[in-house]
C-alpha cells in the first residue's frame, strides 16, 4: 500500500491506497439489499445509522470499448432533491498505470461532484472504465463520519 525507502521523499502511496482510503472514509453500519446487473459495475451499497448516511461503493472494470457506464440508483428513504457526494477515483486508460517514486508521478486523478436526487429520488451519473466510486449522502462542507468504535470529525 506504501512504498517506503531510505530516503523519505521517496515514499510513495500505491494506487489501490487510494482505493482503500476512499472506502474505508465511507463507513456504513449494514448493507442494504440492491437489485441491478452486475459486469462491468461490481458495487455494495450500505447506510451508517449513527450518521444517516446512504452509502454506494463501486468500481467499473472493463467496461464495452471502454464507454462510460450510466449508473441510476436509488435508496429507501432518500427524497427527491437530496445531495449527495460523488467521488471518483480513475487514472491512465490502461489497467498498468502506477505511482512512480522515482519522478513523483502519481497517475491516480480524484474527482468530487455533488449529485441530486431527481423528483424520484434517483441519483444519476456515469462512472469511466477502470474507475472507483462512493457516493454518500451524509457528506457535507462540515461532515462527520462514524466509525464503528468512535468518532471523527
């Protein structure tokens, strides 16, 4: 996950550290039932009842032709006009990008949006090939997130 080496500048974070970070700040207390096709979208999706929180977690692996992959989603509960934010880990359009300690490369692009539920209660936006997601609605400008055993601000 971390490169480490004798000398500190060249540490470097691999590319799934990134991943992990980004799932692991995204907390939820219990998986909620979900019922869509899977392939090219893997995905989980969960709530936080200390927060309130509806979380989606998913990642696109090889997709058609590398297309984007529309994604519609909607959680018991949510009403229409709710925030939420969308987060997109992606990189190169091949699957052998790395972090390179040697010249600080760092091919992994993090990209924030915030999506809203339509009248229906649907969120709606399109995830890249070989990307990873969360979307959250408990996120906010001040959010907090719990964790199973204490909390963070």
């Amino acid at each position: 996950m971390i490169q480490f080496a004798a000398d500190p500048a060249l540490t470097t974070k691999s590319t799934s550290f990134y991943v992990w970070e980004l799932f692991a700040g995204h907390l939820f207390t219990h998986t909620l039932p979900a019922t869509a096709d899977f392939n090219p979208l893997y995905y989980v999706t969960g709530k936080n009842e200390d927060t309130g929180a509806y979380v989606f977690k998913g990642a696109v692996y090889n997709s058609t032709e590398g297309t984007d992959v529309p994604v519609s989603l909607s959680f018991d509960g949510v009403a229409a006009g709710t925030a939420a934010e969308l987060t997109v880990l992606s990189g190169p359009d091949n699957p052998y990008g790395y972090n390179d300690p040697f010249t600080g490369v760092n091919v992994v692009t993090t990209t924030k949006s915030t999506v809203t539920a339509d009248d229906n209660g649907v969120f709606e936006f399109s995830l890249p090939n070989l990307s990873v997601a969360v979307l959250d609605t408990g996120v906010s400008g001040t959010s907090k997130r719990s964790m199973k055993r204490g909390r963070r601000s």
